[in-house]
C-alpha cells in the first residue's frame, strides 16, 4: 500500500505565522534580557582585551561556512571543547545544548542512545522504528539508537543542528541532527598519548598517530580503551552494573590532488560490560504477595531469599537478581569520501558507506532472586548507503547550489528470549528497508545583506517485516502441542508498506550590520512510517505511516565587543501531526499496537551565549524553553490510549540551562593555568507519554570542574578533573506499568574525580 498523502503543509503553515508574533516575541525579549543584563554590560566596560572569541567552522549546509553566517540553529563543540568540559561520550553533549536530551535507554545499554531535540525523538532501539533525531558520522546516518552513545576519539567537532533537516539530511531528522566529524591527517607527523586515572578503577588509555606516506598521501590513526568498575552491583553474585569496559579505534587514509581528494576511514568499537544500574518501584499486590514488600532481599542461606525487614533501605544502584545482566555490542564503518573539483565553480562529491552493529542485551523488570521477567536481547544491523551531491555556484559568488541523489538500504532484526515467571517464549523481528531521495537546495544573495535560501527534497521508501512469536519449552527449545505442531502466540507473518513524502524548507537571512545577522526559516520534516514493536497477538501487527512536522523559527546571532560577546538566539513554533504512538484495544493493555494517534504543538526559545571579559576570563551560558504537548487524540472507539489531550511529550524538560566560566591564566615561559566549572540544569520530565506520577523524574543539576597546567606550547597538559562533584543520583528514564511496576534506570556518571594528562609529539 501506497501512502501518497501529504497532509496540512497549508493550514500547518498558516497556523504557525499566526503564532509566530508571539515567537518573535519571545526572541525579542530574550535579546532584551540578555544585552540589558549585567554579562554583557561588564563586557561591553572591559578594556579591550588582547584576543577575541575564535571563529567556529561548521558544514550544516554541506559546505564550510562561519557558524555566525549559519541561518541555523546550531551548537557546535570542538575537540577543546568536549575534553576541557570532561565529556566521556557522545551522550554528555545533552548537558551543554538548550532543549537536547540525550540519555542511555537500550535493553540495559549504557551503548544505547535516545535522542531527543525541541521535544522530539525515540527512546526505541528496535528495528521496527526509527529515530527522530538523526546521528552522522563524517557525513554517514547512522540509523539505530544502539550504539549511538559514540566514543569521543580523535574528533575535529560535533554539531548539533536544532529543528527539522529534511532537506540535506533527510527522513528521521525532524527533530534535528547531530554531526560528527572526525580529524583529518595533515601530513605532518605527530600525534599524542593520554592516560586518565579516576576513582572506582578508571582507567583510560588513548593514542593516536599520523604521518605522511607520499605527496598528498596521509594516514591518521586513534585508539582509545576505557575501564571503570560498576557504580552498582549484583548483591548475590558481586557481578558490577554501571562498569565501562569498551575499545574504540578509527584510521583514516586521506589522499589529496591538484583537482580531488579521497578519504577513507573505519571505526570500530568493542564493549562487555554489565548492564546500566536500574530499580524497581510501586509492586502491584500480586507481585508483593509473590516475593515480598519491597525490592530487597537477604540470603536465608542454602539458596533461599527472603524479604528484607520492613522499612528497609535498599541501594537503587544495587539489584538482588541471579540473572545474567552482561551487555555487549561492536560496531563497524567504513566509508570513502571522494571530493573532485570539476570546474571553479562546480565540485562533485560521492560518500559511499557501510555500517554494521551486534547486540547483546540483558534487562530483567523487577530485581529479586526469583525469576518473575527477564528479558534477553540481540539484535544486529546492517546498512549500506550512497550518496551523490553536485555542489555549484555562479562566479560573482552570490549563488550557491547543491544537488543530490541518496539511496540507503538497512537489514536489521531483534531477537528476544522472554521469562515471565518461568513461561518461556521468543519474539523475533526483522525489517528490511530501501531508502532512495533527490534532493536540491539553492541559496541567492539578493543584496549585500540579503539573501534567500530555499530547498526540497523527495523520499520514495519501502520497508518488509518479518515476525513470530513463539513459546519455548523449560530447555529453551521450541515448545510444540500434543499432534507435534509448533505453538506460536504470533504465527510468522510478512507484511510491507511504502511511502514517499516531500521535505523542504526557505529561509530568509539578512546582515543588519558585520556583528547582527536576522534570520527567519519555515521547514518541514518527518520520520519514517514502521511497525509496532513488541505485539503480543495477530491483531497487533501492523504497520504505521509517517509523521511530519512543519517548523516557523525566527532568530538572531550577534558577534558584538570586538569579537568578545557572541550571543545567539532563537524561537520556534511547530506543529507536529500523525504523531506515532503507542494505544491498546480497549479492556486489554497487553494487546498494543502503534497508530499515528495523535497531534502535538511544540513551542519554544533557545539562546547561547559567549562572553570573554578580559584575556584570561571566559563565560559560556546556554538557556532552552521548550513547551510540548498533545492538541489532538485521533483513535477509533475500539481504541484507547494511555495520553489524552494536554500530555507533555516525554523526555522533555520545559527548562534547561548550563553556565561554564573558565579562567585560563599565562604563566612564566608560555605555560597556563585553566580553571573551569560547569553547572549544567534540567527541568523535570516524564519517562512515558502517559504523564503518570510514577513517570516523573524531578529536576536536577550536575556539578563538573577542572583544573588543567600547559606547559610551554601545550606540548602536555595535566589535569584534575572532577564529575558529578555533588554525587547526584538520578533516573535517566523512568516507565511504569499501572498494576504491575515501575521500572527505573539510574545514572552511571556518578562522581567521579581523577587526573589525566596528555603528551603530544
């Protein structure tokens, strides 16, 4: 079945510029707020200093530009950035970028991300969905949650683009895109070795090497080896939980000519490690009456466990279960990316890639010696993409092109092995998709302060599912019924589905002065239809159509002070229609499914700002509002779901904020002294879109700080370094299942204080 319906680009649009005074509002306001506030005052006082805030290169339209010139939400974090602010993986990025969540949720992973930007995203890392945020690595989609939490290894910067980029980035970007990019080699030998030791057993280990190997040819290569004991444990077993045991590595071959250039890189991770630390609350009486009050236990010896004494405190980092949680997972790329310059003015690009994932999870739903629900995962993935783009632009330099043809292809699957309360049983799903899009976009400079910027793209898609749902006998082998038949809860059963969908977006941008740039954007996104999950019934399978968002964003970005203020700031209004959800048959909450149920408004602002008060003082401060929340429930009568009008989407905080002042001052002989804290806040969320109090997980903040000594001309750096200074203990999603439990994953970065230092040659 074709679905070729493109729904409300129209009303939606008229809608959102009957909001966006209101926007613009906000985004006035917010500049008001800021330039009038004493940050930018006291700079606007300071004598002048002897530098200047340095200019950051981004490539969110496919080509290199200055990230003030950008008309696009952007945030972008060099590889200074991500080491001075004591970043381990991809995953803290979420602390320092307005309105992003990115937290581990992946059958037990701390590999697993879920990413979430103004209020969309997917915390399902099964193969039948897809993300709403999309993850590239040196320009390649990756398309599954697992294994999304990358390890920073020999990175030139990471961007994250706010707001739908279904233009150049196409489907499952409608909440935006995270761009990581790796470093190139230069040629010139070099490279470096650094050693972090920490508490709770860490060690960290990481090299990288590059050298030229004939005129034009370089190769460039990275390891790094992360160790830490577990924050948590098996109480019975001593089996840790929250430990990091991961290797990572990425080679590049970059090959450079008088007209062309080739790079050629694969990366690669390995990771053992025991599954993220999680508890377990609010037993339904039955499951009280089954194994206890409360999810502690103590041994009665001889292999029997018993309760632990009423008003007993138990660790929520701890778990009483027997099960094996080990996790494991390895990722590999590979890519070539061709650049060759046909004329001046005219440049081809081809970027072929390969990518494949394996998984093995291990999550169990109530933490007590008794088997009562375990869940034992794998899964894999294999994707294959190319992409062509004919970037172009006139000689007077006041028109700027790119075309493109992209074709991806994924064939992945999810196995698991269920125990709940010593029934066995299997559930397998398989997806296979086939992705082709053309693409265009043009930018005109009308003036020298205005210009126009406007593109589409088309997306033809066809996905093929597989599934069975199979009981197991007490062997783990299939089970089958008195005539010798295999006993299925879901026979296998294939079924496919197609659709084709038109992203795009324009926007205008005008210079007011060198330090203002005015800009406003319409855009459109929307992610991939899929498949329900996890059915537990015939009726279940089925598939679901696409989503779609249209976007209205005004903002500004100002480079005022002599370069020592940076301050960007936007508001957007959006509307968000055939929202993918997840709904039951009415007296029967194990019968779920996912329809396109429901349509959601999503407004809100965003600022960054970057302050230099003198040579050696520098403030950097993030701010995002985000309100999102149904309008609309569309569901047959037959139907009910667990949200209804006025639901706050999940994993949305209304409020988020980060302040990083960092002092650097010189000392005798060209060496430094850096000192740096970071505060970094978000509001409170829900872990589910039922909105239910058990779901809530309340605000908090995190506390960082370093302390870093740079010899003269940072050959070597050593640093004191400090994470979670507070020791904070939170959820990074809470789900609960009325009249049954509620389900909780803890934190892994709790504190943490060590030193690390870094040679370069």
């Amino acid at each position: 079945m074709r679905n070729k319906q493109q729904k409300g680009v129209g009303s939606n649009l008229s809608i959102g510029f009957q909001r966006l005074p209101h926007v613009a509002a906000w985004c006035v306001a917010g500049l008001a707020a800021v330039t009038g506030s004493g940050v930018v005052s006291a700079v606007e006082s300071a004598a002048a200093p002897a530098g200047a805030i340095e200019e950051v290169i981004v490539t969110a339209r496919k080509r290199q530009e200055s990230l003030q010139e950008t008309p696009i939400s952007i945030t972008a974090f060099s590889e200074v950035d991500l080491e001075q602010a004591n970043m381990i993986d991809l995953r803290d990025i979420g602390k320092f970028t307005p309105g992003m969540s990115f937290t581990s949720y992946g059958m037990g992973s701390a590999e697993a991300g879920a990413i979430f930007l103004r209020g969309i995203g997917q915390s399902d890392h099964m193969v039948t969905t897809d993300p709403g945020v999309g993850l590239y690595i040196d320009g390649v989609y990756m398309g599954r949650n697992q294994g999304a939490a990358l390890d920073l290894l020999d990175l030139e910067r990471v961007e994250v683009l706010r707001g739908p980029q279904g233009t150049l980035f196409g489907k499952n970007t409608i909440g935006g895109a995270v761009n990581v990019v790796s470093r190139k080699p230069s040629g010139e030998p070099g490279g470096h070795v650094a050693a972090t030791f920490g508490e709770d057993g860490r060690i960290n280990l990481e090299a990288s090497a590059e050298f030229g190997l004939s005129d034009g040819l370089a190769f460039r290569a990275g390891i790094l080896s992360r160790n830490r004991d577990g924050v948590g444990e098996q109480v019975f077993t001593g089996d840790e939980l929250g430990d990091e045991d991961s290797l990572s590595g990425r080679a590049q071959l970059h090959w450079s000519g008088a007209a062309s250039e080739l790079s050629v890189v694969v990366d690669a991770s390995k990771a053992r490690q025991g599954a993220v630390p999680h508890s377990f609350y609010e037993f339904a009486d039955w499951m009280v009456a089954f194994f206890g009050a409360a999810p502690c236990f103590a041994s009665a010896g001889d292999g029997q466990y018993a309760p632990c004494p009423s008003g007993a405190d138990a660790d929520p980092f701890d778990s009483y279960s027997l099960d094996d949680l080990n996790t494991e997972q390895d990722l590999l790329g590979v890519s070539a990316t061709w650049q060759w310059d046909l004329f001046e003015t005219l440049t081809l690009k081809s970027i072929t890639a390969y990518r494949d994932m394996e998984y093995v999870g291990n999550l169990e739903f109530d933490g007590a010696p008794q088997v009562v629900v375990h869940y034992l995962e794998t899964g894999a993935s294999d994707q294959f993409s190319q992409e062509i783009q004919l970037l172009g632009g006139n000689e007077a330099g006041t028109v700027d092109w790119i075309a493109g043809l992209y074709y991806f292809t994924e064939d992945g699957h999810n196995l698991q092995d269920d125990n709940q309360f010593g029934a066995l049983d299997q559930r397998r799903s398989q997806v296979e998709t086939e992705s082709y899009a053309a693409f265009g976009q043009v930018t005109v400079d009308l003036s020298e302060r205005l210009s126009l910027t406007a593109g589409l793209r088309y997306t033809d898609e066809e996905k093929d599912y597989d599934i069975y749902y199979q009981s197991l006998d007490a062997s783990g082998a299939p089970a089958v019924d008195d005539s010798g038949q295999l006993v299925y809860r879901i026979p296998p059963s294939s079924l496919g589905d197609s659709w084709d969908a038109v992203s795009g977006t324009v926007n205008g941008k005008f210079q007011v002065s060198d330090e203002l740039m005015l800009y406003a954007t319409y855009s459109r996104g929307f992610r991939s239809g899929g498949f329900a999950a996890r059915p537990a019934a015939p009726a279940s399978v089925g598939a679901y159509d696409p989503e779609y968002v249209d976007m209205i964003e005004v903002g500004l970005k100002a480079q005022a002070f002599d370069d020592r203020m940076r301050l960007n700031v936007s508001a957007y209004t959006s509307d968000y229609e055939d929202y993918q959800a997840q709904v039951n048959r009415v007296g029967n909450a194990f019968d779920t499914r996912v329809l396109n149920a429901a349509e959601a408004e999503i407004d809100g602002f965003e600022m960054e700002l970057t302050a230099l008060f003198s040579p050696w003082l520098r403030v950097v401060a993030t701010l995002g509002y985000t309100d999102a929340e149904i309008t609309k429930v569309d569901l047959d009568p037959a139907l009910e779901a667990n949200f209804s009008k006025g639901s706050r989407l999940p994993y949305v905080s209304k409020v988020t904020y980060s302040i990083s002042p960092q002092a650097m001052w010189p000392l005798a002989n060209g060496a430094s002294l850096l000192l740096r804290a970071d505060y970094a806040y978000r509001d409170d969320f829900y872990g589910q879109i039922a909105n239910s109090p058990f779901e809530k997980e309340d605000g908090y903040g995190l506390v960082n700080a370093r302390i870093e000594f740079s010899s003269p001309g940072e050959r070597w750096r050593l640093s004191l370094y400090g994470i979670n200074l507070a020791d904070k203990k939170y959820t990074r999603v809470r789900n609960y299942y009325p009249g049954f439990l509620g389900f909780a994953l803890w934190n892994t970065d709790r504190r943490e204080i060590g030193i690390s230092g870094r040679l370069e040659f």
